[in-house]
C-alpha cells in the first residue's frame, strides 16, 4: 500500500502506534509517554486508581494463564468454552444453561434487558442505584422512573410496591447497592421480588452478591429457580477482577432469557475468547476468591478508621466500595483536590451533592488515599 493511502487508511495516530508497535515498543508505553496519566491498561505507576469498583487483585493467576491460552487462538470465534462457562454457573445455582446468558459484563445483559422493558414501558427504580445501563436501553422507549427521593440511603421497598403502576414493565434493584454500598436484607427482598413478580419482570443486579457476608441469602436466584418472574445479573468485573476482560451474565427462566435478552443482543457470538476463557478458570477458585475478599474487607477498615480519624463516616458497606458523608463538603471539591494528590475517585451523584464514593484498591492505593484525608479536608475548610 503507498505510503499517503496506507496512511489515510490506519489514520495519523493509529498510524504512529502501529508504527510503535511494529518496531517492538509495548503498547502501554506508547500511551502513557503520550499521556502521563492515561496508560493504556490500567493507571499510571503512582497514581490510586479509586474510582470505578475495579478489584486490582484480579484476574486470578489461573485465569491469566487461560486466557493468554485462548489469545493464541484468538483467530477463531468462540467455541466450547461458552457453553462450558454456562453449564459451570447453571450447575452452581441448580440451573439448565437454558437459564443463562452472557454477555460483554453484566453491562450487556442489563441494557438489553432495559431496552425490551422500554419497549413495553417504563423502568422503576430506586432514586439512586446503577442507574447506566437502563437509561441507555430506554434510550428508544419507555423512560426510568425513580421513587421519590427520601431521608434514608436505604431502599423502600414498600414505597417501591406501591409505584408499580400499569405502566412500569420492569422493577430494577440493585443489591447490594450502587453508589451507597448498601445490602437489603435477603428476606425482606425475597417478600418483595415475589410480590411484585406477579405484576411486573423483576431485575436484580447483583455485582457486588460475592462481597455481602452471606452470599447465598442475599441472592434472589433461588426465585429464578422457583419459577418467579425474577432476573438476576451477576459479573466477572468485581470479585473475580476481570472488569477489563468483559464477561458478565443474566440467570432467567428460558422465556425470559429468550424474549428479554437474546433477542434483543448478538448472544454468545459477542464474546470474547479471553474473557470466557479467564471465567472459566477463576469461577470456582476459592483461594483466589477468598484472597480478593479478604484484602478488600481489609481495606474497608483501613477507610473507615481513616474517617473516624478526621471526624468523618461511611454507610456499611457489603462492596468494595464506601459512600462516603461529607458533612457540609462539596464532593465535587472533594473529588478534584483528591485528584490533585493523584487520588481518584468519584464526584457528586445526581443531588447528592455531599456524598463521596470511593473504591477499595490495593491497599497500597487505599492509604494514599487515607493519608490524603487530613490536608484535602483542612484545605477545603481553609
Ligand atoms: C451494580 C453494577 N452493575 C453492573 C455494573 C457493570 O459492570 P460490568 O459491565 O463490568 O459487569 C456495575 C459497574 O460498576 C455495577 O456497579
């Protein structure tokens, strides 16, 4: 190809990169000599990257070695190791494969699933949760629908009930929750999914179910399993720590899977052979589970005594994150003088202007961020 089309056709920076990498220079070197503090996997050496619910401790060593595996076939699409994966997570949950649908992370299935409820109304909510994926799916129909907001941070789940009208196709939980970190009692779940399962599909988003202190009680799967109109979404990206390798999915009767999700995704052909392939190697790997937890809960104390040692508080928390009370502080200010210190986390949610969301890095990360408590908060009230 000459030189001017060959140019036009990779553009001027692809072209520069693919130039890079041809001669031998890694990938990630190339960005991050581009953009200090934008490497291209990962964050920049020095900088605490505490602001999407990433688990740095994954993926597992077992999943890493598959999936550089599965790379060097990474030629063909997909083959066994998609209906592996499902069999895996169908038998854990006394399920047929015929119950499960993955997708590129949870992110896939959620959307999907919003955008068939906007197809036939609109989605019920709580004022705040992960709110992403539905308001994408109604992007062409329907619209999300959000209690009203309250005192607590708690969901109300009898105000909930009672906002199902004739015109809400999907009810979206999400448990434990996302940004507050708050779990809802499994049973008392359990009371509304079935109530409300007879009105309308019930989503249950649960990303963080691995991190609550009892995983099997706070899952609504065994309402899937009954027979309730019940969906719920699980991912690799949190305690397995595979957010960058995209592997999520949704366990619903086969109508459902069938009517909501398949037909309005590309199914298992968008997966990726990497990702499945790390899935599979990490789903029962307890040790490396049991790891990820551990230091995750360890780094939720070290934030809590952090706060307590400037006057400040977080909600419980059954993640690996905390929502944090500002007290009076802007967590917007808050936010951008953290990232000053190369601390980033994340900034105000919708009007909940005082609130701060951080996320449980290495521990390393979690103490720069501990250490940066005391001179951003003196700076703020200087
Ligand atoms: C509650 C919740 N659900 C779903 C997701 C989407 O994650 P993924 O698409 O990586 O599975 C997130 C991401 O942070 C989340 O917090």
């Amino acid at each position: 190809m000459p030189a001017i089309s060959r140019r036009l056709f990779l553009g001027s920076s692809a072209a520069a990169t693919g130039a890079a990498v041809a001669s031998g220079v890694p990938l990630a070197a190339v960005a991050s000599a581009g953009a200090a503090k934008a490497p291209a996997y990962g964050p920049a050496a020095g900088v605490a990257k505490l602001n999407a619910n990433e688990n740095p401790y994954g993926p597992s060593p077992g999943a890493i070695k598959e999936a550089l595996e599965a790379t060097k076939l990474g030629a063909y699409y997909v083959g066994a190791s998609v209906p592996m994966l499902k069999s895996m997570i169908a038998e854990r949950h006394g399920v047929t494969p015929e119950h499960i649908a993955l997708s590129s992370g949870s992110s896939g299935v959620l959307t999907y699933i919003a955008t068939a409820a906007g197809e036939t109304g609109n989605i019920l909510g709580p004022d705040l949760f992960w709110d992403t994926t539905a308001r994408m799916g109604t992007r062409h129909g329907g619209e999300v629908v959000r209690l009203p907001k309250d005192d607590g941070l708690e969901i109300d789940l009898d105000a909930m009930f009672e906002a199902i009208t004739d015109d809400v196709s999907l009810v979206q939980i999400t448990n434990p929750n996302n940004p507050t970190g708050l779990s809802l009692d499994g049973e008392a779940l359990r009371a509304f999914c079935k109530k409300a399962s007879r009105k309308v599909t019930v989503l249950v988003d649960e990303a963080y179910n691995e991190l609550t202190e009892d995983p099997e009680y706070t899952s609504m799967v065994d309402l899937v399993r009954e027979g309730y109109d019940v969906i719920v979404a699980r991912t690799f990206s949190k305690i397995y720590g595979m957010a960058g390798m995209r592997v999520g999915y949704a366990i619903a009767s086969p109508a459902t899977t069938e009517s909501m999700i398949l037909s309005h995704g590309l199914g298992d052909y968008a997966m990726n052979q990497a990702g499945v392939a790390a899935a599979v190697a990490s789903y029962n790997d307890l040790g490396f589970l049991e790891m990820s937890k551990a230091r995750i809960m360890e780094a939720r104390d070290m934030v809590m005594k952090g706060l307590d040692g400037v006057g400040l508080s977080a909600l419980p928390s059954s993640t690996n994150f905390m929502f944090v009370n500002l007290g009076d502080l802007d967590a917007e200010v808050f936010r951008q003088k953290m990232a000053d210190r190369n601390v980033l986390i994340r900034g105000i949610y919708r009007d909940y202007t005082h609130w701060s969301r951080v996320s449980m890095g290495r521990l390393e990360h979690v103490q720069m961020y501990v250490d940066a408590l005391a001179p951003v908060l003196e700076e703020m009230s200087a």
